[in-house]
C-alpha cells in the first residue's frame, strides 16, 4: 500500500500526448473543456455546427497545441462517422471524448411539437450513445479511452418547457452507466459532468427574465451562475490518469443548486 501512496503524481493530471475528440467547441462551455485539455498537454479534435472557430484556435495554438476542426451535423449518421474517420487518420488515435454538443427546444407542454421532440433527443442523448460506440471501437484496440458525457441539473430534475431536453439528459446519464459496465473491462473509463446554470447563448432568454434568474440564483448556495472555467478542472481530472478508479459516474457542478431545497 505505501508503494502505492508513494507513486502518485501530479503528473497523472497531464494530458501530454493524448488526443482529443470534443463535439460542439468552438464556443462556450465546449470551448473551456478543449482549451482546458490543451492546457493539460493534449491535441484537440473539434466537431463544429457553426462557422466561427477562431476563438478557440487562437486559444489552444497558443498554448503549443494542434487543433483539427470538422464540420458537420451530428444528427447524420455519416458525419458520426466521420468525426472517427477524420480524427484517425490526423492523428492516428482517439484517448478522450466529451459529447458536448446539444440543443434545446422551449414551448409549453401542451402544443410541444413531436418534431422537436425527436430532434432533442436524437441529438442530446443518441448521437451520445452512436458517436461513443464508434470512438469505443478505437478505445478498445488502443487499451484505454476516457467519454466524458455532459448531463445537466435537468439530469436529475425537471423544468417545464423543455420535455426533450430532460428525457435527452436523463437519458445522457443512462448511457454513462451502461457504457462505463460495457467497457470497463477495456480499461476505458466513462463518466459525466452534470454542470448547473450557466450563462452561455442558451440561456441569454431565460436569464434576461428577471423573475426566472432571481429565482434560479437564490436557490445557488454559491450566490452566482457558472462559468466555462469552473467547468475545466473537472473535465481535466476526467480525462486523465488521476481518475482512472472513477466509472459510471456523474460530477454535479452547480454552485450547489441540487443541495437546496
Ligand atoms: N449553459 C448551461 O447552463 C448548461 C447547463 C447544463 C448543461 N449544459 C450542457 O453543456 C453543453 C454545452 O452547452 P453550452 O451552453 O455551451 O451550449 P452551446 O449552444 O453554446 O453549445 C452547443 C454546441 O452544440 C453544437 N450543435 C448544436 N446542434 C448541433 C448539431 N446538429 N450537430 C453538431 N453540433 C451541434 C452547437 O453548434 C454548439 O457548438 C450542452 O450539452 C448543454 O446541454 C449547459
């Protein structure tokens, strides 16, 4: 046991050659995880929907990092593809992947379109579960892996308005579970961060009614909305050799939001 004390290092929190895969981060939140894991040593795979991805270029290039950008709708099965594919044959290999991007759909209950039901769901919770079955393969020949899985508060709870939203996040959890029992065997890890609010584009709606943001403050133990960089500790201890004993499980970071009653 104290060989074992003995042997811990600070350098299992480095990312010095690894690859990473993070859907959705050219922006926000996905942005803080990316540059977090540049920050850490690692080489950046990133899947974008839209067009600017300057931003987190500038920021994980000058930290002496490579970057590849791919984009693509990960509602398509053949972009999922793809995303492996391209990832592959840059870099030759897959260590990590945070399923980051998602949508949201806000209408009342009762006029709800199944439309957008479908669309939520299909791309916050199955392109999760088709994107990580794909890098797995990979993870599998390679002897390790880390899918790091983003929930929500609305993982544990419901909001109104937004159905798909917390089927899909529920759901996320669902599959972190099931892929951390498949695959642990391979020595790949999966887990989730569950972040709480935070004050990113989807949100500009709701947090402008003063009423909702009171509300939703109050009740955070910690007096203020997130940040993308209270995010990016956890995505690195996640992603690296430090968490290795961590499987199927889910990290809440809300400022203490799910502790208040
Ligand atoms: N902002 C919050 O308060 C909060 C809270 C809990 C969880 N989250 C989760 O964190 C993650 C990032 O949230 P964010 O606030 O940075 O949101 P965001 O909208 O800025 O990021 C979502 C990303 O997904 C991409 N995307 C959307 N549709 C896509 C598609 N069809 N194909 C490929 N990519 C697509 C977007 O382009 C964007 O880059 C999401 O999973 C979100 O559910 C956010």
């Amino acid at each position: 046991m104290t060989e074992n004390i003995r042997n811990f290092s600070m350098d299992w929190f480095s990312l010095k050659g690894k690859v990473a895969i993070v859907t959705g981060a050219n922006q926000n939140l996905g942005m803080g995880y990316a540059v977090a894991f540049a920050k850490a040593g690692a080489d950046l795979f990133i899947t974008h929907f839209t067009d600017d991805v300057s931003e987190v270029k500038k920021l994980i290039e000058s930290e002496g990092r490579r970057v590849h950008f791919l984009k693509g709708d990960l509602l398509k099965k053949e972009d999922i593809k793809a995303v492996v594919d391209e990832c592959m044959r840059v870099y030759g290999r897959i260590d990590i992947l945070v399923n980051n991007a998602a949508t949201n759909h806000f209408e009342d209950f009762e006029t709800f379109p199944d439309e957008a039901y479908s669309r939520v769901v299909e791309l916050n919770m199955k392109t999760v579960y088709y994107l990580s079955k794909e890098v797995s393969k990979i993870m599998i020949r390679q002897g390790s892996g880390k899918i790091i899985n983003i929930g929500s508060a609305l993982s544990y709870t419901a909001d109104k308005k937004c159905p798909s939203y917390v089927t899909a996040k529920h759901g996320v959890l669902g599959i972190t579970r099931a892929f951390a029992n498949e695959l642990g065997k391979y020595n790949i890890q999966t887990n989730a961060i569950c972040p709480g609010f935070f004050q990113t584009d989807v949100n500009i709606a709701i947090s402008a009614d003063p009423v909702f943001y009171n509300k939703i403050t109050d009740r955070i133990s910690l007096g203020r909305w997130g940040k993308a960089d209270d995010l990016m500790g956890a995505a690195v201890f996640l992603a690296s050799k430090a968490s290795d004993y961590l499987n199927g499980s889910d990290i809440i970071i809300d400022g203490g939001f799910a502790t208040v009653l």
